[in-house]
C-alpha cells in the first residue's frame, strides 16, 4: 500500500464537548445517516439498511446502519432489537464467508453520529490494525481493484438476500 492510497486520518473530535451540538445530533438534526444518499446504500434489510463503501478500512467492511434515527440498541423495545441484530448477522456471516476472515470484529460505536450502526470488520493475519482494535475511520482507497468490488457487492447481495452464506 502507497501512502497515496492510505488516507490520512486523524481522530476527529468528539462532539460531545458540544454539548448544544450533541443534543441536535442525538434528536437526529442533521443526521448524515438518515440522510444518506441512494448511492450510497447497498441494499435494505428488515430492520437497517447496509453501506459497503469501496474505500474501507479492510476488504469487506460493511456497515449496516438502523431503518430509524436511534441512538442506542437498548433505546429499542425487544422486537426491534432483535430484528436489528438479525440483519447485522445475516451481512456478517455473509462477509465472514465471503471474505474467508479469520475473525469478525462488531463495532458499535456512534461517538460521531449517534445513530445506531454496527461495523463489521472481517480480520485477518497482517491486516494493516493486525495488534490493535480496527479503527473503521481509517479508510484506505486501495482497499479493492474496481472488479474486486463489484465482485464483492454481487455476492454480498446474493449471499445475504438468498442466504447462500450458511
Ligand atoms: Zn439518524
């Protein structure tokens, strides 16, 4: 990897300093999540909807992100809870066998946009965070070749929408 390819990336700053700022970003005012473009959504499940950017941390991220502006997974009643979780195993055990990972990192942060989302980071042996936990927030724009990732995106939709990852 080039440095070119790497992104530079150093940790913003947590709006919670703000507070003023982090209440509206709590209520949703703003929220770049609820406001993503088309584009940018890979496919809809029941209860989120998935992102699976071509430029990631590692190869096969994806983050699946709740159909509604919440905050917390315990701030939903059971039933929703569990229809969200069921939507974050079925894109996880399809990156998990798309991408032959070594272990499954979850990460449900929302320290910048406090609205629900979970990353799934497939790891492996000399991933570039092998010794550290994966930072989501430190893309790189070499994370696939273009026929890498639309190799990736018609799997991915396959095996999560027909279950062929089980
Ligand atoms: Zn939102």
């Amino acid at each position: 990897m080039t440095d070119a390819a790497r992104r530079a990336s150093t940790p913003p700053a947590l709006p919670w300093h703000d507070s003023v700022r982090w209440q509206h970003l709590r209520r949703g005012d703003g929220c770049p999540l609820c406001n993503l473009p088309p584009a940018e959504v890979a496919f809809r499940l029941d209860a989120a909807i998935v992102r699976v950017p071509a430029t990631a941390c590692v190869p096969g991220y994806a983050c699946v992100i709740h159909r509604r502006h919440v905050v917390e997974l315990h701030h939903l009643a059971d039933d929703e809870a569990a229809a969200f979780v069921r939507d974050v195993n079925r894109v996880a055990a399809a990156v998990e066998q798309l991408t032959g990972a070594t272990k499954i990192n979850l990460l449900s942060l929302g320290n910048l946009v406090p609205h629900l989302h979970v990353h799934i980071c497939p790891r492996r042996p000399g991933d570039p965070f092998e010794g550290r936990v994966i930072d989501p927030g430190q893309t790189r724009t070499d994370a696939y070749t273009p026929t890498e990732y639309a190799d990736l995106m018609l799997r991915l939709r396959a095996a999560v929408h027909f279950g062929s990852s089980r």
